[in-house]
C-alpha cells in the first residue's frame, strides 16, 4: 500500500493558488486513475484507488498548511503505512515552473507543510518537488504563493499534472527515472488538431460577367453619290 499526499490549504479562496499544486496533483490522479471518490477520513479528504495494481490512498490534508503532519500522521497510523512508502507532493520555490525532483527523505527547506510532517513522522518519506519559480525575495514570497496560478502558467503547469498521472506507476514505485520520462513524454505530446468546420462556407466562386463586345462596324460603301440616287429608283 502507498500513501499520496497532496499539499495545499482547503476552501475555494485557495484553489487554484500555487501553494495548492499538490493538491491538484491527487485530484488529477484520482480522476485519470478512476479512484473512488473524496471522502471525510484522517483530518482530510481521501480517495482509494489503485495503479498498476497495487492499493493506492490519496489524502488532502484540511488542517491548513501549517498543521498538515497531523492528517499525515493519522493516515499513516491507521493503515499502517511504512514511512518510505509514503510521497508527498508539494511546491517548491527553489526550482523553476514546470521543474521538479523526485526525493526519498531529506530536510525540510522551510516549507511548512514539510515542516509540520517532519515533526510528526520524521523525514523518511519521500517528497515530489513540483517547481512554481521564486518571486525574487524572500519577503515575497508569502504573497506569491497564495496567488493564484497565471493563465500563462497553463503552458507548463498542465503538461505537468499530465505527465505527474502518466507516471504513477513509477512515481509510487519510487523510480525517478520512469517517472522523468512519463512527464517528459506527456509535455512534448503532439497537441490534436482542430477539426475542420464543415458548416463553414467554402471558397467562394468568382463569375467573371461577361463583356458584350460592341457590334462591328458596317463596311463602307462603294458608291458614289450619282449611283446611290439611280439605285433608288431602280
């Protein structure tokens, strides 16, 4: 059995904040993979499921980001899952969007949700590093992690849940190199192309009008004046 926890903080106002990437990471898991449905259970939100075969739970802590170990750590008590069989995904500000790293324990590096978990279980668990890029100082970064993802950022931020569902298989097996792989594939995806319109008009068809040409001129008479008068009384 596998424990997958996403990070974020619960309620609409957070969403689609970049602090939430992990959770968006499970809920894209747990609909790609067809796992049960969200359900109330360890301080959280938690979906069954299983990938290559093997049970998978999913958990979303609602204790806000701060006190995230103690869901963690009621999951992880309950079902007794070992600590190196559990992954936490999280964001990272210290790689660039759309970057990330596979990591079996560890430090914390400030991050509070990690910090929560490492003082409830330890650091034996395994960490997915989803990168969402540093503002550029350090007294900027409370603000810029609860803001909101930029539509721009869909350019990254979707080939990576995309390629985060597509190895997991690899990622609950702990194979960074798959896993490496399965998103790298999942970004250079050829995009489909758009269908064609068939209640479009098609091209337009010139007539060119036609030119009437001007009648030809008479042929000029031979006759002289004297000969045209005789031929009249003729």
């Amino acid at each position: 059995m596998k424990l997958l926890v996403g990070l974020g903080n619960p309620g609409a106002k957070y969403q689609n904040n970049r602090h939430n990437i992990g959770f968006m990471a499970v809920d894209r898991i747990a609909a790609d993979h067809g796992f049960g449905p969200w359900k109330k259970g360890f301080q959280g939100l938690v979906a069954e499921g299983r990938i290559a075969g093997e049970k998978v739970i999913l958990l979303k802590p609602e204790t806000f980001m701060n006190l995230s170990g103690q869901a963690v750590q009621a999951a992880v008590a309950f079902h007794k899952v070992p600590l190196a069989d559990v992954v936490v995904l999280h964001d990272e500000l210290d790689l660039a969007p759309g970057k990330f790293r596979l990591k079996q324990g560890g430090g914390h590096a400030g991050h509070n949700g990690l910090r929560s978990i490492h003082g409830h279980l330890g650091d034996g668990y395994a960490r997915l590093r989803l990168g969402i890029g540093h503002p550029g100082h350090k007294d900027l970064v409370a603000h810029y992690v609860l803001q909101d993802f930029a539509k721009a950022d869909q350019a990254w931020l979707a080939p990576l849940l995309a390629g985060i569902t597509a190895g997991a298989a690899a990622l609950i097996a702990g194979d960074g190199g798959a896993f490496g792989t399965a998103v790298a594939q999942a970004g250079s995806a050829p995009k489909p192309k758009p269908k064609p319109d068939t209640n479009a008009a098609g091209p337009e068809t010139v007539i060119k009008p036609q030119v009437q040409t001007p009648d030809a001129p008479l042929a000029a008479d031979p006759r002289s004046p004297m000969q045209k008068l005789l031929d009249r009384f003729r």
